[in-house]
C-alpha cells in the first residue's frame, strides 16, 4: 500500500503549524482517515488535535534529527495504523536528508512551504541555500504577514532560482490573497529565429513549449537529445527527448517532441544526438490534438552530458 505523504516546510515560527492546523480542520481534508503527523521542530504555536475535523490523528514530534529514520517511520506508521502521514519539517533540515529516509512505499504527494513576510526577505540574505533547498521541492509557497513584504521580485527571483513549478501565493492579515503574477523569464533567448539550448535546458523548453507552443512556430531550435523510435511518433518520424524529472526519482519520465526525418531508422534507440530542426504547430495522434512537430534539418551524433536527467525548473 502507498502512503501519501503531505509536507510542510519552512523556517520556525513560519506558519507552518498554523497551516496543519486549518488544513485538519478541514473536513473536506480530514474526513476520517488514519493520520500521522510528525513534527519535526517544537514552536510557540502548538496543533490542537481535539479541533480537528476527525479523531483519527496522532501527534508524534521527534526530539532530535537522530530520530528521523527509515525504521522508526515505519514503526511509526505501523504503530498507529496511518494511511496517510504529514511531516511539520525542520527548516534548518536540508530536504535530501528527508528524501534518504524516507520508507519505499511512502510517496509525496504535495509540498507546502510557509514564510512569514517579516523575515523571509532577511532569511534571503543570510540564510539563502536553505530556502532554494525547500522553494526546490514546493508546489507552494505561502507568505503570510505579506503587507511587510518590500520585494516581491527578490522573492519571486530566488523561488525561480529553484523551480519554475512552485507557485507564490501573498497572504494579508486581513484573510486576503493574492498571487504572484510577475512573468517568468526564460535561460535562453527567443527573440530570434534561431534556437540553441544548453545541456539543462531542455525541460524548461519542453515545458514552455507544451504550454506556449505557437510562441516557436516557424523557429529553428538545436538541441542535445537521446534518440526515442516508437512507432507511436508515425511514419517517417521519431522522438528526440531527454528524461526528465518533476520532483523525485520516482518521477522521472521521458519527454520529447515528435520529430519528421527521412533518415530514422539509421539512428540507434537511446543513443545521444544534436538536434537542429524547425518547429511547426501540427495535429498529432501523439498529442492527442495540435502541437509542436520538428522537421529535422541536420543531426549528428552527440556525447553524452554530464547529467542525464533534465528539470522543469
């Protein structure tokens, strides 16, 4: 059985237990399952179990890193029969010390990371590695006390720093929210015709395109890529792609665009190539709809990069 694991993170006195707090009251949240909460950080704030939406919690908090392992999660979940266990973590915790505890057949299902607007802008200044570790992993981040934030595009430039994924929500005294809506820039230049990625960029092309495909219609793009033959690319055509990860190992998958070149069956499954095709916006079975198909222009055989798995961030 998979347990889904629910995350919150941040530095002290950020929110975060506040946060567990309205989300166990929720009953759309907690609508009766076996929970386990782990508290990794002891704050002024303190959950309250008696309020949540069900009886069917418990609170463990760890006294010590020395207590975060494998076995004693999974004593714990045992112990207390969990389908679904949420972890309060230490900010001064790197999240790969989590990740290498973690017990197989726990999977994270989301990432929260909270901030509080009176000292997230300091924390950037003196303690940065620390937060793009957490920003890294997050779907969210919520700044509590916004109306004290004085830089929104510091923050927004440093949770881009990390990831392209995490969404930045500004949360009032007054209840109020607002989300962070300053655009995103690219690592490569798309002003012109012409196109090249650098080894790490592909994912965060994949990703845009997807997403804004007719902004490369027409466009030249060159590229490293590993060579895809599926006969689901169609005639005449393969997938030059990377493998590419969202947030875990367990995560990874591989991404390309369907791409048409005479010559196909001469190249070799999985070796690495440089790309230089253009892009056109065209329906696709693959796609299930229109998207972007290249037309090869030159390829030829490429080394293998340094890493092989890409991000989208």
């Amino acid at each position: 059985m998979t347990i889904p694991v629910y995350l919150f993170v941040g530095m002290l006195e950020s929110g975060k237990t506040s946060f567990i707090q309205e989300t166990m009251e929720d009953p759309k949240f907690d609508s009766g399952e076996k929970t386990l909460l782990l508290l990794c950080e002891e704050g002024e704030e303190e959950l309250e179990p008696e309020k949540f939406a069900s009886a069917g919690s418990v609170v463990v908090t760890l006294d010590s890193k020395e207590q975060l392992t494998t076995e004693n999660l999974v004593r714990w979940q045992q112990e207390t029969g969990a389908e679904r266990v949420l972890i309060e973590y230490n900010g001064m915790w790197l999240m790969e010390e989590l990740a290498a505890v973690l017990p197989p057949d726990w999977t994270i299902y989301q990432c929260i990371m909270t901030a509080d607007g009176t000292t997230l802008e300091n924390y950037l200044s003196n303690m940065r590695q620390l937060l793009l570790d957490k920003f890294a992993v997050s779907e969210l981040l919520v700044v509590n006390r916004a109306e004290k934030v004085t830089d929104r595009m510091e923050i927004h430039k440093a949770v881009r720093q990390a990831s392209r994924r995490c969404d930045i929500a500004y949360e009032y005294a007054d209840g109020s929210v607002e989300y962070d809506d300053i655009p995103d820039e690219l690592p490569f230049d798309v002003s012109g015709q012409q196109i090249t990625l650098e080894d790490d960029q592909f994912g965060i092309w994949y990703l845009d395109a997807s997403e804004n495909p007719a902004k490369y219609k027409g466009k030249t793009i060159s590229f490293k890529a590993q060579v895809c033959q599926t006969d689901r690319a169609g005639k005449g055509c393969f997938v030059p792609g990377r493998f590419a990860m969202t947030c875990c190992v367990d995560d990874i998958t591989f991404v390309g665009f369907v791409c048409k070149y005479d010559q196909y069956k001469t190249l070799e499954q999985r070796s690495w190539i440089w790309v230089k095709a253009k892009i056109n916006l065209k329906y696709h079975p693959l796609y299930r709809g229109e998207g972007p198909v290249l037309t090869a222009l030159e390829i030829s055989p490429a080394e293998a990069p340094a890493e092989d798995v890409v991000y989208f961030s």
